[in-house]
C-alpha cells in the first residue's frame, strides 16, 4: 500500500513531511481550547454560549487569514507563506496562555485564526502542485491526517497537565506548549522549495494580489459559491462535535479528565484511519463518492453516538468509527479544489472555498452552546451536525468529479471542459 511513496521524488517526499508537519501542530494549537474549555467555564464563570463564541472567533477570523493567504501565495509563493503562517499562529497560540479574562482570550484567538486559515491554504495548494496527478489524492490525504496527530497530541497533553498540574496552571501550560510549532519554520527554510508550475508561472508575469477577488467573479464565481457551501457543512459538522465533545463527556456523561482523555484518543485513532482510508478512497473512487460515503456516514454515526441509549463502554467502542467515518472527506478536500483552479488562482481560489466554509461553520459551534441549554448538549450537536451534512450533500449535488485532472490542462479562462491530458489519462490508468 506504501509503494507508491518510494516513487515519489525527493522534493515530493520533504513537501509531504514539512506540510504533515505543519497541519499536525497547526491541529495540536487549535484543539487546546476544546480541552480547556470545562476548566475556563468554571474558573472564569462563563456561559457555554460565550466558551462558544471563542471557539468561533478563531474560525470565523481563520476564513481572512486563508483567503488573503492563498492570494499572497500566488503572488510572493507557496512556501514562503507557510513559513509566516506557522510563525504566526505558534506565537498566538503562546500568548494565549497569559489572557486573564474572556475579552483577552477572545482577541488572541482571533488573532491566532489568521494564521491557523491561511496555514492550511498556503499548505494544500502547495501539496497540490508539488505532487503528481497519479498520487495527489493519496499524497494530501495523507497530509491531511497530520490533524489526527495534533489533536492525538493535544489530548495526550491534556491527560498529563491536568494529572499533574491544578486545573487554574494546567490550562495556560497547555496554550504555552502551541509555541513548539515555531521549530518546524527552521526546516521549512532548509527543505523546501516552491513548485515548478508556480515559477514558471510567475516568471510569465502571472499572478497578483488583485487574483484574491478574481475567483469571486465569472467564470469562476459558480464553482467557488457551490464549493464553499459543500466545505460550509463539512466543516459545520465536523467543529459542532469537535468543539464540545470533551465538554460533552465530561459533563454530560460525568467522566473524569483521565476517562475524557482516554476515550477522544479513541475517537482520534478512529478519525487518523479515517483520514488515510479518505486518501485511497479518493483515488479509488473519486472525489465526490468519497465525501457522499463520509457525509450519509457521518449523519448516521453521529446519531448513533449521541442520541441512542448506550452506556459508557460501548460509547468507548463507537468513538473509534464515529472518527473514522466523520474525518475521511477531508483527506479528498485539497486535491479536490486544487483540480477546480489554473495556477494563477488556485491559492486564493482554495483559500476562499475552504475558509468561507470554516467560517460559516464556525457559527454552528456557538449556535450549539446557546442551544444547549434547551436542547441539551447532546441535542444541539447533533442537531447542527444533521443540518450541516445535509447542506454538504446538496451542494454536493451540484459539483463535477475532478479525478484525473491535469493540472497543465486547467487553463485561466473557464474551468469547463476539462479533460486529463494524455500524461495524466495514463496516470490515471496505473494508478
């Protein structure tokens, strides 16, 4: 299954590395806050809506920082954006630890949304033009369960500080822990360079920051508005569990930190299988197939999970295919938009679709919190999560399959027709 990996070349190989890098501590900063969200209701007194509306914040802020960082991708390049953006969110993250009330917690995670959007935008256009057609969903899938390994890692952290530490220190360790990913720009520096359909782009005159507005006007208007929608209701989805589901276990289930801890490293283990089969699926089956599969899957799993009469041990079982059905679109999500754009807009072309739907999304964790308390939390997740997997779906409906593009072969003025050149036909043949 891993043969294909010993084919790619060396520059596609440190990509895939310094990018897996990046998505997993980009993850790792980002889940704190669910983990610290039980120990900040109490020790500041907040109301679940508000601990909602700072998960959000991030969210909604990340939908700039990755629009406005896709376009700078097209013009200044891939990696030299990746760089700032991991440098960016790392620092935030750091000082986030030392806000002492929610109005300065609530500033900070704004500010460390611009970075966590515009990481993942600068990241996946590069994976996308890096890799070869034959292996490009295989190789972003792949990447993509770098999240798996940062929230893996976070709630790893979080079962140690708060066994070790009072719950009013735990918490700010935790955030000062999200500066680590200020390591990995040193690599990105050494290691990387950009991809040589970008170069020659740009040494054509191609590109600049007025592309951020171009995707937003025809010929490509229709495609981002139905692409957004479609990455609105994963993302919908996926942040209304993730978001509150420790606070879920722990208040509504009455688990300790140590069971919380045990049983979301359950559901992550659930959720990196997930990723890497997303990965081959989206190859083997195209891209569209796979995100229906995850989508009807997700909307039937969530249900189960938090809506049928199961005690603890069996909740323990069911969290490893609630990851594993839930996460798997998004390994096809990169390829997918990358295979929508020519090179002159593809950064802020991914840039927008993905963040717009982050941030739209982002709304559905706060409408679970001030939801909660008629519905119970339970009751507002999976409410949300129906609605956004069913929005997903819809939008779905209405977009091709890009299985097979040529990137050479996607040209600036129209997306439509687009056929595989003969390279990538035969690349699709092998693979």
């Amino acid at each position: 299954m891993l043969q294909w990996m010993r084919e790619l070349t060396p520059g596609e190989r440190r990509t895939m590395a310094g990018c897996f890098g990046g998505w997993s501590l980009d993850a790792l900063d980002v889940q704190i806050y669910s983990f610290v969200i039980p120990t900040l209701l109490a020790t500041w007194n907040i109301s679940r809506g508000e601990a909602g509306l700072l998960g959000t914040i991030t969210l909604v802020v990340s939908s700039f920082g990755g629009w406005f960082a896709g376009a700078l991708s097209d013009r200044y390049g891939r990696v030299r954006v990746l760089q700032i953006t991991v440098l960016w969110y790392a620092v935030f993250t750091f000082l986030c630890g030392f806000a002492q009330n929610f109005e300065q917690l609530f500033v900070l995670r704004a500010l460390q949304g611009l970075g966590f959007g515009a990481e993942w935008s600068a990241g996946a256009v590069l994976m996308g033009e890096i890799i070869r057609d034959k292996y490009r969903g295989r190789a972003v899938g792949f990447v993509q369960s770098g999240w798996a390994v940062g929230w893996g890692t976070a709630a790893l952290l979080y079962t140690l500080m708060f066994a070790v530490l009072p719950d009013v220190v735990a918490w700010r360790v935790m955030f000062w822990i999200g500066l680590t990913p200020a390591l990995l720009v040193l690599w990105i520096r050494r290691r990387m360079s950009e991809p040589e359909i970008f170069n020659a782009r740009r040494a054509s005159g191609a590109g600049g920051f007025s592309q951020a507005f171009t995707v937003l006007r025809p010929p490509y208007l229709a495609t981002t508005a139905k692409v957004a929608l479609m990455v609105t209701g994963a993302q919908g989805g996926s942040y209304a569990l993730s978001v509150w589901l420790p606070t879920y276990l722990k208040t509504e289930r009455g688990l300790s930190s140590l069971n919380t801890g045990s049983y979301l490293l359950i559901h992550i283990f659930g959720a990196f299988l997930g990723f890497i089969a997303g990965a081959y699926l989206s190859d083997l089956i195209g891209r569209k197939r796979t995100f229906i599969v995850s989508a009807v899957g997700s909307m039937i799993c969530v249900a189960i999970y938090l809506a049928a009469p199961i005690g603890d041990g069996l909740m323990l079982v069911l969290g490893a295919p609630l990851g594993f059905i839930l996460y798997m679109m998004f390994s096809a999500m990169g390829p997918f938009m990358t295979e929508l754009y020519p090179t002159e807009v593809r950064g802020a072309g991914q840039g927008f679709c993905y963040n717009s739907g982050r941030a739209i999304g982002a709304l559905f964790p706060a409408l679970v919190g001030f939801l909660s308390g008629k519905l119970g939390l339970g009751g507002a997740i999976l409410l949300f999560a129906l609605l956004a997997y069913g929005l997903m779906l819809a939008a779905l409906a209405m977009l091709p399959e890009t299985k097979g593009r040529s990137l050479a072969s996607i040209v600036p003025d129209g997306l439509t027709p687009l056929r595989p050149s003969p390279a990538g036909m035969q690349d699709k043949l092998a693979g």
